[in-house]
C-alpha cells in the first residue's frame, strides 16, 4: 500500500478517487515548498491537513487549483489532469472550490453579488435564479439578513461564511479550506466551523488546512501531517491522537495540544 | 428670528436646557466660519487695496477699460485671428481666444493621455514579455525627459518634416503632414443631422422597450438574449433608414415653430410665478428628502442644532429667490421667456425647408495664401505649434498616468484575483468585474492631479509660440503694462479650469467609495 493510500477503510478504498498527487514538487527559487507529495483523496472524504508554518500545507491545496503551477508530479480532480491546457484548468476550477484564510471577499461587491458573480459570469445563469440560489446558502450559512450589506460591514465569522456561501454557489464537488479560522476572533470561529462540519456531513470531499484539532478529531476522515513539503505521516484521527508512529508528528502534536 | 425658531425645535425634540451661546458648539462653529470668511476676505481686499494705490502712484493704474480696446494681436491661431468689420478683436476677444485654445489642448490632451496611460499601464503588468518591456521603456524614457525639452523636440521634428508647396485651394491627398503642421479632412454635422438625430431618437424608443424586457428576461431565465446586441443591429439599421430617409423629419420644423411662438407669448407674470412656485417647492423637496436621510428605522432621529441650520437656509434661499424674481431682478422672467422663445426659433430654423439631406460630411482643409485656414467650411489641421505642445503634454503625462494606473492595480491585494480565479472567472472576466473597479478607487485622486496639471502645463506653449491664454496675456500686458489685470485673469481662468475638474474626480470618487459599518 503506498503511503498515499494508508489508514483507508475497505469502504473508502472501494470509492472513486477525488484528488489525486503522485509525486508533486514544487520550488519556489532555490526553496522547495513541496518535496514529492503522494495523496489520495476519495470522494465524500474529509482529509485534514496538519503541519508547522513553512510545511507546504496551502501550496499543495494551491496547487490542486492551480493558483500555484506545480513543477513536477502529476494532479489529477476528478479524472482530469492539471497540465497547461486552459479546457483542464476551467474544468477543475469549476469543480474545487477554495476558502482562504483571509476571506478574500470582493469589498466593492454586497454580499448577494458577491455569490453571483461568478454563478451569472462563469456558468451563465440568470440573475434571479442565481439570487435565488445565493438565499439559499445564506440561509445555509445562517446569515441570510446580511444579504444587502458590504463585506466591510460585517464580523469576520460572518464574511467567512459569506466566502463559503460563495464557493459553493458555483456547485462544487470539492471544497479547499486554507486555514479558515486562523483570522478570526475565538468566538468566531465556531460558527465558521459548524457551517464546514454541515458540509462534511452532507458528503463533500474536502481537504482542510487547519489547526483546529477538536475539528480534526470530529470530522476528518484521515489526516495528513507534512514537514518540509513532505507528508510524514497518515492516519485516521484516532491513530494520530493516542498512538502517532513518527516523532515528527510527535513532537508537533505535543506542541500543539 | 432664526435663533428662536432653532430654540424651540431643538428644545422640542432634545428637551435639554440649552447652553448658553458663548459655549453652544454648534453655533460657535458657524461663528468661526463666518469670522474666517470675513478676515480672508479684509486680507484680500487690503493686499488689493495697497497694490491700487501703489501701482496709481507709478502712474499704472490697475483697470479693466482696456478690454474693450482693439487688440492688434498677431493670433497664431484659434476661433477667430484677424480683426473684422462683423467681428472685432478686442482685448478681451483675443484673451477669449486663447482660453478657448487652452481648453481645446487640455480636454484633448486629457482623453488622450487617459487612453493611452491606462492602456500602457495595464500593459506593464502583463504576462507578456515585449508588451511589458516595451510599456517600460515608454514610461522610463518619456517621464525623466522634461516636459518643455519634449514639446521643444517635437517642434523640431516637426518643422523639419517635407513642404507643403500647394499655394491655395485643398490639400492633395488625405493626410498630409507638412511644416504646416498635420491635417486631416475634418467630419462635420451638415444640414440634414438635426432630421437624421431626431429620427434615430424617436426610432431608437420602441428599441429600448424591447432590449429592457430582452435583459428582463435574461435575467429570469439565464443564457443570453443577446439584449445588446440586438439593441446595436436595430441602431444600426435605423441609422441607415434615417441617413437617407431623414428629409421626412422636415414637419419637425413648424412645430419647433409652434413651440416658439406659444413660448414666446407667456406673460412675464406667469413666469414669475411659476418659478416662485418652482424655488419653494425645490425647498421644501430638498427638507424632506433631508428629513428622509435622517429617518432610522424606529422613527426620526433627533435633529441636531446644525440640521435646523441647514433646513432654515434652504428656505431663506428660496425666499430669496422668490424676492430676486419678483422684486430685485423682474428683468430675468421676461429674458427667460425671450431666450426661451428664440432657443426654440434657432431649433425650428434647423428643420426648416430644404435642410435635410446627408446629416454628416467630410472635408479636406483648404490652403488660402499658403495658410491654412483654420476655422470655417474646411478640413482639420493641427498647427505644428498645437502639435508639438499636444504630443509634448500627452506623452509626458501619460507616462505618469501608466504609472498610477499600474500603481492601483498593484495596490489591489493578490487575494482578490486569486478569490476571482478560484471560482472560475477568467483572466480579463476578473480584471474588469474585480480587480479595476477596485484599482479606479486608489486611481482617481492621483488621476485628477495629472489632470490639474495638463491644464496648468498647457502654459508652456508659450515656449513654442501656441496662442493659449498665457501668450496671449504676455502679448497683452507687453502693451498696455497691465500686468496684474491680465494676472489676475489667469488666475480665474484657472482656478476655474481646476474646480470644474476636480469637482467631477470628487464626484466619481464619492461614487466609487467602498461602504465599511
């Protein structure tokens, strides 16, 4: 079994694969921010992402959508391969959704046309029924009066679930989550994260950069730990919070908890 | 009378005791204000004074009788350069007549270097390399290069381009560039344009209903009814029609003609009161729409002292309006009245009889005595003079412009074309949906300056001998010693040329603001 594979139940093992990264390197100058990353993420799977600052964590999800072109290795979403071909970029684009650390919600844009945007743009819909959809997932979300209101006339707890609310207005199959909760306030963050935990429960694949690990024990699948742009270690949360294998992890762990 | 009407509301809706006058902070800081505008003004008028009195003794006496003297100028070029029986070329003429110079090379020279700044600009950042190398070398070269040796350069680059020998007559050939300067056949509204305008107008109505009900429908069931491109076809094809069909609008004339006499015979009393009527109505529109902006949802909110102000000066001006129409100036009805009347007559005169046939023409620029003509039925030609001083200030500035444009795209953070990437949108679908709305925020001040400076740059034809109104104004005060008189002409000028520019950069920048709390 390779490593990319590990700590998967028979039932996971059986599902298509979502992600897929064999071998991914990545340089940044003379830095290398990715050191051959093998993953496998199946689908419905929730893979959590564990690592210190500098580990490559958010350029592996970058690189899952190309706002970082890996160097060597291949990725492939859903059955279609990353490569300079602009047909593969928009198709994979168009499947992962991406929340960012720090929001990146569109200032000049209230909150409904900043879910729309990209439904009425990119996929062409009519602007009532993407209004009506972008409701929908706000009333999802939980913030469905804020619908009028300016991204810098709301708490950061509430432009996250904004962002989250505008990935999944385009449909995705898979969310990307770098680290969504490091910019908030304490008393923010769970709100933030019981709208990702609906998510999980609701069957989307999922890769989340984050150190929450009360998040990670209660919803992830697998979780991967990385050093160095390498991925040291897999497991389910249950291996990695009583018996982890490598004193890397260890060490991590016990500085982190 | 006022303070007590301001008592009383306040004290109605506050129900605090008020504080004594000398500590209300309100009306001290209307005081201040008031106090301030006097003292600037006593400066001004001492400074003026002192100037009058000295000048007098030297024997120069500051005046403004000479504006109406013959000018005896020789005018490079403009809206009117020789002295005629019809037309004189008084003082203030030939100061008019630079103006109008200036402000023809600084509203040009602002389209332009805009078009090309922002083009330059957005090609500096570019993925591609020569586009990025050559938009740098473009910046580097024209912005270290002062901008008088660029128009001084451009006169000799000019200058030294082929004779033109044709003596008079039009040009041969279409574009001709000489030591005469550049000149192309000029386009220009002929008689049938005002059918042609009217009747794509009147064809264009029913187009327009049926393109809102097409972006109606766009937006309720998606895909694209193409809304804007139908809109342009229908344009276009009625625009054809029109270009030929246009002399049927001709029954437009008599009834402008209608219009002119029913305008014309309002009694001067009725106009009176109608815009009496229209001055208090403006006022009390303008407090309720104040009142409305300082309604919350759970009722009006408390007014402070300043609010009253404002909503009693509304009315005294509208009050004093109505004294000025009735009273002061009754002159002013019977000339709107008269005006109005004869705005409509110059109209019907543009639909009269055998006007009408191609709306729009082209002609060539016509030699007389080895000159261009420069204005009347001929073709367009830019004076080396005005086109070394156009080129000089448009490819100087423009490099500034590039610069801050770049400067505002940068400014916009990478998370916002990243967000823009990760939910699909394309290359140029995020530059113009997200990252420029937010750069023409950071743009706009420093854009407006550049465009302050154009204007006031313009001076430099004098270096080149372009008849703008610093030349003109120096030819001036050469012969009659009037020096502050035509200064301080300059200065108005400007100062208004300034104004009214950046009056309309505040506007838009109070349009693009981002709404934070």
């Amino acid at each position: 079994m390779s490593i990319a594979d590990q700590a998967l139940t028979e039932e996971m093992a059986s599902r298509r694969d979502m992600i897929v990264c064999r071998g991914v390197k990545k340089w940044f100058g003379d830095f290398q921010a990715l050191a051959g990353v093998d993953i496998t993420v199946k689908d419905r799977e929730v893979m959590v992402v564990l690592g210190p600052s500098g580990s490559g964590k958010s350029t592996l999800i970058r690189c899952i959508n190309r706002l970082e072109v890996h160097q060597e290795g291949e990725i492939v979403v859903d059955g279609v391969e990353m490569t300079n071909d602009m047909r593969n970029i928009e198709k994979i684009r168009s499947e992962v959704g991406m929340v960012f650390q720090q929001f990146n919600l569109f200032p000049h844009l209230t909150v409904l046309d900043n879910i729309t945007l990209a439904p009425i743009w990119v996929r062409k819909r009519a602007r009532v029924e993407a209004e009506a959809k972008a409701m929908e997932l706000l009333e999802r979300v939980g913030i469905p009066e804020q619908a009028n209101k300016f991204p810098g006339q709301l708490s950061g707890g509430q432009q996250q679930r904004v962002a989250i609310a505008r990935s999944l207005a385009m449909e995705p199959k898979i969310m990307l989550f770098d680290e969504p909760t490091s910019a908030l306030d304490p008393e923010m963050i769970s709100e933030v994260l019981d709208v990702m935990k609906d998510l999980a429960r609701g069957g989307m694949t999922m890769i989340v950069v984050t150190h929450e690990m009360g998040f990670a024990r209660e919803v992830a699948d697998r979780l991967v730990f990385m050093e160095s742009g390498d991925v040291v270690e897999v497991g389910t949360p249950e291996h990695f919070f009583t018996n982890p294998t490598e004193e890397r992890t260890k060490l991590f762990l016990s500085q982190i908890l | 009378m006022t303070s007590q009407t301001v008592d009383q509301g306040t004290a109605g809706f506050s129900g605090h005791t008020r504080p004594p006058i000398w500590r209300n902070t309100s009306v001290l800081k209307w005081l201040v204000q008031i106090v301030v505008l006097v003292a600037v003004l006593a400066v001004f008028w001492f400074l003026a004074a002192q100037a009058r009195t000295n000048l007098s003794a030297k024997g120069i006496p500051v005046s403004y009788d000479w504006l109406d003297e013959p000018a005896n100028i020789q005018l490079g070029e403009g809206i009117q350069t020789v002295d005629t029986e019809e037309r004189r070329l008084t003082m203030s003429r030939a100061l008019w007549v630079g103006m109008v110079n200036t402000l023809r090379i600084a509203s040009i020279g602002i389209i332009v270097s805009t078009i090309i700044g922002i083009t330059v600009g957005i090609a500096r950042l570019s993925k591609n390399w020569l586009a990025r190398k050559v938009s740098s070398i473009y910046v580097e070269t024209l912005r270290n290069v002062p901008v008088l040796v660029q128009i001084i350069l451009w006169l000799a680059i000019l200058g030294s381009l082929g004779k033109l020998t044709a003596d008079s007559g039009p040009i041969p050939g279409w574009v001709i560039v000489s030591q005469k300067g550049i000149s192309l056949p000029r386009v220009f509204l002929a008689d049938g344009f005002y059918q042609f305008v009217s009747m794509v107008l009147i064809a264009m109505i029913p187009v327009w209903f049926v393109r809102r009900s097409l972006k109606r429908r766009q937006d309720r069931e998606g895909g694209n009814t193409h809304a804007t491109g139908i809109t342009l076809g229908a344009f276009v094809v009625i625009a054809v029609i029109a270009w030929f069909a246009n002399p049927v609008m001709a029954f437009l004339g008599p009834v402008f003609g209608g219009v002119e006499s029913a305008w014309g015979s309002i009694p001067q009393g009725l106009m009176q009161l109608v815009l009496s009527v229209a001055a208090l109505g403006g006022a009390v529109l303008w407090i309720k729409r104040f009142l409305d902006s300082r309604r919350t949802p759970a009722g009006l909110a408390k007014l402070i002292d300043d609010d009253w102000f404002r909503m009693i000066f509304a009315v005294v001006a509208a009050l004093l309006a109505v004294l000025v129409l009735v009273r002061g100036w009754p002159g002013l009805s019977s000339w709107i009245v008269n005006s109005g009347s004869d705005l409509f007559g110059v109209i019907s005169d543009k639909f009269g009889d055998g006007r009408g046939s191609r709306p729009i023409d082209a002609m060539k620029p016509t030699l007389s005595e080895g000159r261009f003509v420069n204005y009347g039925p001929t073709g367009l030609t830019m004076t080396v003079f005005y086109a070394s001083l156009f080129f000089g200030l448009v490819f100087y500035t423009s490099s500034f412009i590039a610069e801050i444009v770049r400067g505002g795209i940068l400014a916009v953070p990478a998370g916002q074309s990243e967000a823009a990437a990760a939910l699909g949108l394309s290359r140029s679908q995020a530059l113009r949906k997200v990252v420029l709305p937010q750069a023409f925020r950071v743009i706009m001040p420093p854009l407006g300056n550049q465009y302050l400076n154009i204007t006031k740059n313009t001076s430099l034809g004098i270096a080149v001998g372009f008849s703008e109104i610093v030349q003109v104004g120096q030819t001036v005060y050469n012969k009659n010693s009037q020096t502050l008189a035509v200064f301080s002409i300059y200065m108005v000028f400007y100062l208004a040329c300034s104004l009214s520019i950046s009056s309309v950069v505040n506007t838009i920048n109070r349009r693009l603001a981002i709404v934070e709390r």
